[in-house]
C-alpha cells in the first residue's frame, strides 16, 4: 500500500482511522481519569488495575505484574499470517511527588501527586491502540496485510528507574521482534513529531556520596573531622575536574541535587549527604567519569581524614533508536501528520528513560510527539502545572498503531 493509500483511507487504514475517531473521545475520558488519579512509582496498584480491566473487557489476554504492579496484554488482530511478528507498545504509568496547580475538572485527586511527566496520556495512548486494533475492519490488501500480533506493556516506575527492568525480568519482550514507545514534548506543536536515528537520551547514573567526620562545637573546629569542609571541597573538585577529564566535544554533565547536613549554626554535624546525577553519551566516557569520581572521593577522603562513602545507583544506559524501527516511526507519522508534521532530532537529549531496558533483548525506538497548542508554550516537562493539547492522544494512537502493523507484517519503510 503506498502512503498515499494510507493518508486517504483505504485498505486497513481506513479502518484504522475510522475506529480512532470513534474513541476519541473515550481516550480523553480515560487519559482524564488517569491524571486526576495519579500514584507514584512503586505504588501503581490502582492505575495497573484499571487499565487490567480496561484492557481485558476489550478481550485481550492480559496479566497483572509482579505484586499487582504493572499489565502485559496480548492480541492477535485480525488473521496474520504464520509469518507475522509479535510488535510490543510500551507505556509507562507512574506519576511525579510533585502538587498539580492546575485548575481544571480532571486536576489530581490525589495530594501532592502529579501526571507531570504525560505519562497518563503515554498509557492512554497504549491502551487505545489495543481498542483500536481489537475494533477495526482488516482488509485484504492483495494479501500484505490481514492482521497484526501485537502486545501491550504497562510499566511502573518509570522515574524510579527501575520498572523497565522488573518487567524485562517478567518477560516483557519474550517472542517479540521489537518494541516501539512515545514520549510527549511540550516544545513540539499538537501535529508534529520529533525522531532521532540512533542515541536518544543520556546513560544516567545517580551519584550519592555519604561523608562522615565528628561533630562538635562551631567555635572549636579543631576537635572535630568536619564533614560539611570535606562535603564543599568534593563539590568544587568534581564541579571543577569533572568537565575536564574527557573531551568536550561529547556531551556529558554532572550536577549536584542535593546537600544535606546539620541543624544549628554553630554545631558542626557528624555526617552530611550529597546527591547528584552523571549523565553521559559515550559509553566509555562514562566509566571514565565514574572513575574520575571515585579517584576525587578517595582523594578528598584522605586530605581531609573525615570517611566519604560513593555509590552509584539507578544507572540505565541510553537509549539507542534502531534505525530500521525509526524509520517506520517516520513513514508512519508522515502518513499521518505529512512531511511538514515530520522534524529529524540532530542532537540526543541528556535525559534519561529507562525504555532502554528493553533494548538489551531486542531492537526499538521512541518517538517525541507534540502536545503543546499550536501557537502556545505549554509548561515544561515536570512543571506543576503541566497539561497537554489532547487532540495529541488520536495522533499518536495513529502513528504507533501504524508502524507496529507495519512491522508485524515485515512491511518496507520508504523514509529515512
């Protein structure tokens, strides 16, 4: 089917487009239900269970995750061929600590907890693939595409770095062929997309360095081992050695979070702790930095005689978009949005998604979909007031949909 087949509406993505402006409105309802519910990572028992039974009124064969956290769906659509392969859609379903501001009907419920991150409308739009996909008429189109084998993966924490993981562990993509995943991006107009070919976001490894000295009187330094000396003089040597032990031409940053250490002015404390984060696109400049790190404790440990203790924790790798998968994504969102709805990423983000945890086992790619009203900035990723043009949801239910029967069906991407 050429994409112009596709951009009017015949063969399967006339059906396609049909059963999508048929719930689109339900989408908005339950992408609504979803914000206004928000739980945090780790604790997504109600949102899992929602979406469980979402998915299995639909019909699909679907599970619960470990400790009722987290869904897996399953469905073969149509009649595929014995030759289809199994595409997976991922989703992530945590919310952020963080207090909505907004003033709208479908603000949080829940205090201090907020969808900041848009990752109920990443579930809303996984969700209403599976209805879609279990809706739509399948055409023959001269035998190339009769159906699709598909699954479906809800994962929790997300922005605790570790769902990815739990759900690789559960068999998340066994007997796929590979996985697709959309992130939203409020600096992208409702009908645009961003891709990249290739490294996406940063490896992001957490850093957290634990000094212990003797505590005492602020008059009497001498009798004490201060820990806050110690914990300043670490602060400016990795802010100061850091940037040069590795060539600045490729992106890497180190940044502190947090300091935390004492209760009174004049009382030197016992122990204060330092959180940061490294962020790096070059594998081997990552173990470089890691190891610049431990060699600037170790020296700040032995000038200063106080104990510094490093760990590094909540590390995931970055994610790498293959190519191939990348540009279905592409083909897809021109169908759907045409060549001006369509903008190629030149330079990765440093942030970090732990969607790479699935690309260790087989090969994926995510997209940047638009949600900011055109002609309007929306609020930031992570802002307190974050909220999306949810026209997006159809959008991006479209475009996913369309590059996973693509790939199940082993169909030509003509772009990238």
């Amino acid at each position: 089917m050429s994409p112009q087949q596709e951009r009017t509406g015949t063969g399967w993505a006339q059906g396609l487009d049909a059963v999508v402006s048929e719930v689109e409105s339900r989408l908005i309802e339950i992408r609504r239900h979803l914000h206004a519910h928000p739980e945090p990572s780790r604790e997504e028992i109600q949102t899992s269970r929602f979406l469980f039974t979402e998915l299995q009124q639909a019909g699909l064969r679907t599970r619960l995750g470990r400790d009722g956290l987290g869904v897996f769906a399953d469905v073969d659509v149509g009649a595929p061929s014995a030759s289809a392969k199994r595409i997976a859609i991922r989703a992530d379903i945590d919310a952020l600590r963080i207090q909505d501001a907004k003033s709208v009907s479908y603000a949080s419920r829940n205090q201090g907890l907020c969808h900041a991150c848009g990752h109920d409308a990443h579930s809303t739009m996984v969700l209403g693939i599976a209805l879609t996909a279990q809706r739509m008429s399948w055409g023959t189109d001269n035998g190339a595409v009769r159906g699709a084998k598909l699954r479906f993966i809800f994962q929790p924490a997300e922005e605790s770095a570790e769902g990815g993981m739990w759900m690789m562990e559960q068999g998340a993509v066994d007997n796929c062929a590979a996985i697709l995943g959309c992130h939203v991006d409020p600096e992208r107009s409702f009908g645009t997309v961003g891709l990249r070919y290739g490294v996406l976001t940063a490896n992001c490894d957490e850093v957290e360095i634990i000094v212990e000295g003797k505590g005492g009187h602020s008059a009497r330094p001498h009798q004490t081992q201060d820990p806050i000396a110690a914990a300043a003089h670490v602060v400016t040597a990795l802010y100061q050695f850091l940037p040069r032990s590795v060539d600045a031409r490729t992106p890497s940053v180190f940044s502190i979070g947090r300091i935390a250490g004492g209760t009174l002015p004049n009382v030197i404390p016992n122990r204060v702790e330092i959180l940061g984060s490294l962020r790096t696109l070059d594998p081997l400049q990552r173990q470089t930095l890691k190891d610049r790190i431990e060699s600037i404790v170790h020296g700040v440990r032995e000038c200063s005689g106080a104990a510094l203790h490093l760990r590094f924790f909540e590390s995931i790798d970055s994610v790498v978009n293959d190519a191939s998968i990348t540009g279905q994504l592409e083909q897809a969102s021109r169908d759907v949005l045409g060549p001006d709805g369509v903008t190629i990423i030149h330079q990765p983000s440093m942030g970090g998604e732990d969607f790479s945890a699935y690309l260790t086992k087989v090969p994926g790619a995510m997209l940047r979909l638009g949600v900011a009203p055109p002609g309007f900035s929306a609020p930031f990723l992570h802002a307190n007031d974050f909220d999306i043009d949810e026209r997006a949801l159809a959008v991006g239910v479209r475009i996913l949909l369309r590059a996973a029967i693509r790939l199940s069906n082993g169909l030509p991407a003509s772009a990238g």
